[in-house]
C-alpha cells in the first residue's frame, strides 16, 4: 500500500485493537490506532494475566438462574449487583440469562474454541520479535477444588472442555501438595491444564506491542471518537476531537464502550459491563507457581513481576458508577483462604469493565450493510486470550486472504441488526465535524428532542441550509428516535454548524 492512501484506523488501543494493528502492519497495511486515554488503559491493563486456552465455558450454565439469589446475598460468592441499576439492565439481563441451558452452553463453547484453543502459539507469533516477548511465559493453569467430590460436583463444565479437545490431569493431596505447596488445606483437589500461559504484566505488555507498533510506523491519536464519515454506504473518515482522519477502513475495538459507536453505524448489539476487580498484592511472601482459579470463589490467583493479582467478582453496575467495595473485601477474603498467612508490603485496588454480549460470543467480522467497517469486540472473560487471533483474522479478512475461522456479516447481525446505518450524508455535500449549534426552529422531526437534546432536520431542510451558506450536515443522526423509526420519512439529519 502506498504512503499517500488513507490508513485503516482502529478504534481502541487495548490487547485487541493493538493486535489488529500488528497483524494489519505485517499484511502491509498503514495504521492509525484512536485511543481516549492511551494504549492498555482500561480492561487490558487490569485482567487476569492468565492465557486461559480452556475458558471455552461461559458464565451462563444451567443452574445459574437458581443459585444467583443466594450467590448476591453472601459476600464470600463472587456476584454483585448495584440495585439501583437493575432497571436499566433488566432488557440485556433476560438475553443473558435465556442461554443458561445445555445447547447453548455449548453452541457459545464451539464459537469459542477456535478463537482461544491455540492462544499460547498465537501470543508467542505475535509478540514475536518484539520488547514484548520478555512479558510472555508459557505455563499450566490450574482449578483448585476443595475435594473430588467439588470437582465432580462441575461435571457438566468439563465436560464440555473435553468435548472441545481439551485434556487435563487431577491432582489430589500429596501429588497437588508437591505442585502448588504455597497453598493452604482448604484445598486438596486440583485440575491442571497444560500448554497455557500467562502475562506477567498485561498493561505493560500491551504498552510494549504498542510501542513496536508505532515504530513500525503506526499513529497514535489520543482522542475521544465522536462518530464516522459516509458516502456510498462506506466509512470513509472517522470524526475525533475536531479532527477528519481519512481511511481506508474502520475497525471497533472498543469492548464495552462499543455500543455507541455501533449505534452510529446501524448496528444493535446488546452490550453491556461485567464490571470485574483486582487486587495486585507487592511484595507477597507467598504465590502459586502457576495462575490457579479457585473454582468455589471464580477468583483466579496469578504470580506477576513483583506482585500477586487477585483477579474476579462479576458486577452489574453499569459503565458510570464508581468501584464498590464489597468485591475488594471478598478478594482479601480470598487470598487468606488460598494462601494462608501471606503477608504483603502494599495492596493496589482496580475495577474494569469486561464487554459482555447478551450470547458471551465475540463480534468480530464487518458490520453488516456498512462497506469498510469491522468489529472487534465481546470478549467478555478471555480478551487477552483471545486478542491475538482475533487480531490476525481480522487483519486477514480486511486485506482479502482466507481465514481458517469464517467471518460474515451475518455472524454481526445475529441479534436483529439493520443493514446498515439509517441514512447517509448527500453526496454534494462536504463531510464536517460533529457540533454542538442546530437547526433549530427549522427542525420538524416529529420527535424534535431527544433526551440528550440533539435536534434533528429532514434532509431537504439540511441540504436548503447548507447552499444557503448556513451550515454543513454531518450526515449520520444516531439518536435513539431516529433509529427506532428507521428513517422512515426521508429523515437522516443530526446537527449542523452554523
């Protein structure tokens, strides 16, 4: 590709979006990578650290619905739930829970399996070469249980692992003594997976493939995204912070701040934040050898550069509120029970937000009926691991070579998504900036406000004020009125710049 032709801009400098990037810059593509505070700065920063190859077995397994209530009512269990927002999450919550049964459960383990099975060779081929290599460290991963019969009580989820080629060895007393002998009574039963892996500092990780990305001669803009440029059915700029960035392509990778840039583009996707937590314990006088996931508490225990991460809890809060302290107290709670008697010079607390689709299956392929743009996002539990081959099948995709795993429009439109954004910009039109000046009394949208306050203008009114000298129309209305109606009526007016 030559220097002069637009770049494809990723949206999203966490582990998915830097991936893509890479990959897209061995396929001899140029990048631009958009990010509002910086690379790893949110999910990617604060996950596990663990290449979980065998978390192919969603949240949602039968019995879930039955156990939350008392799941939510004892501190020790791994679920939280801000009361006030359960309104809001009430639509998304009944999707989510509606696959809570065998066939589905497996439907989403054999979505996922292609995606994550090989993660330890697909890190290794991308950090390849890179300062990010010395963060990578092929390993086991173990599930701790209290007993047998503990272990034989989640039969159902491993079976399911082995229906998905998976192979483990039990190890009981003594024999897990020998492998883990950090760890305390309380468990005497584990299961340990080989070929896995882990991170030993995922923010600093994904900083360093980002930086290698740069140096292979990716951008790096650091600014919010306010929405996208059309013509002809085709992304063709991305709007930020005052700025046109022409390009050739377009790619979200912004995990559970996706929806609205979706939105934008005529796609629905029922996203929402499982808002989850870390403690990083420095200076630890006791850790694992290996990442362990203690299975009664969803907490996974992972040894780090000069620290142990207690990472877990599952919230539903939403994307505005503030970190709660219930699920930090249960991760201390956990850690004294894991590692008896451990001692440490200083606790850092964090609360991300992992993206969460109504079906735990990741949105990765174009958008449908939009030409040059693609998603990448949903990864739910397993971002880190499923990153780097979500980034090469995309990069693939986009450059026009085959992929070992499909991906269609169709997979993107599974939830009842439109074909494509409810109206473009004129094309005698010049594509402008979002502003925040209207039409005003011009405006006669039968839904005039939304209840963000933009006003809205049917597109002879847009197009009579734009050759009156008065404004530019920007093209794409993405309130929520406009995309409920369709755009039945000839509307498909935002804002103009008066």
């Amino acid at each position: 590709m030559a220097d002069s032709d637009p770049p494809v801009i990723i949206i999203g400098a966490g582990i998915v979006g830097v991936a893509t990037a890479i990959w897209l810059q061995r396929l001899g593509r140029r990048v631009l990578l958009i990010d509002r505070a910086g690379p790893a700065s949110g999910t990617s920063h604060g996950n596990a650290g663990v290449l979980a190859a065998c978390s192919v077995v969603p949240v949602t397994v039968p019995g879930l619905l039955r156990k939350a209530p008392a799941m939510l009512a004892n501190p020790d269990e791994p679920l939280f739930l801000h009361w006030p927002y359960l309104p809001r999450l009430t639509p998304w919550l009944l999707r989510y829970l509606s696959h809570c049964n065998p066939q589905d459960v497996r439907r989403i383990a054999a979505a996922m399996t292609p995606l994550v099975a090989d993660t330890l060779a697909q890190h290794q081929a991308l950090a390849a070469d890179t300062p990010a290599a010395r963060y990578l460290h092929p390993g086991d991963y173990l599930f701790a249980y209290r007993d047998k019969a503990h272990f034989e009580a989640d039969a159902f989820g491993w079976s399911v692992r082995r229906d998905s080629g998976f192979e483990w060895e039990t190890l009981e007393g003594g024999a897990f003594r020998a492998v883990e002998p950090a760890l305390g009574q309380e468990h005497g039963f584990a299961v340990r997976l080989r070929n896995h892996g882990r991170i030993s500092d995922p923010g600093l990780y994904t900083k360093a493939l980002a930086d290698h990305a740069c140096a292979q001669g990716a951008e790096m803009v650091i600014a919010p995204v306010d929405g996208f440029d059309l013509l002809d059915g085709r992304v063709i700029a991305v709007l930020a912070a005052g700025r046109r960035l022409p390009c050739a392509a377009v790619v979200i990778a912004t995990g559970a701040w996706s929806r609205p840039l979706c939105d934008q583009l005529g796609l629905s996707v029922p996203l929402e934040t499982e808002r989850g937590y870390h403690l990083d314990l420095w200076g630890a006088t006791r850790k694992p050898t290996s990442p362990v996931m203690v299975a009664s508490l969803k907490v996974v225990a992972t040894p780090m550069d000069d620290r142990l991460r207690l990472a877990g809890a599952v919230e539903f809060a939403g994307l505005g509120a503030s970190a709660s302290r219930p699920p930090f107290e249960m991760l201390k709670r956990a850690v004294a029970r894991l590692l008896p008697g451990i001692e440490w010079r200083q606790a850092d607390e964090w609360m991300g937000h992992r993206p969460a689709p109504a079906d735990s299956i990741p949105l990765i392929g174009p958008v449908p009926g939009v030409g040059s743009a693609f998603l990448a996002f949903g990864h739910h539990h397993v971002g880190l691991t499923g990153a780097p081959k979500t980034g090469r099948l995309l990069a693939q995709h986009i450059v026009g070579m085959p992929t070992d795993v499909p991906l269609a429009p169709d997979d993107q439109a599974r939830f009842g998504a439109g074909a494509g954004p409810p109206g473009l910009r004129p094309a005698d039109t010049a594509p402008i900036r979002y502003s925040s000046a209207t039409v005003g009394a011009r405006a006669t949208h039968p839904t005039n406000t939304d209840p963000g306050g933009t006003i809205h203008a049917k597109a002879d009114q847009v197009v009579a004020g734009v050759r009156a000298g008065r404004g530019r129309f920007d093209g794409l209305c993405a309130s929520r009125p406009c995309r409920e109606m369709g755009h039945a009526d000839g509307l498909f007016g935002h804002q103009l710049s008066l």
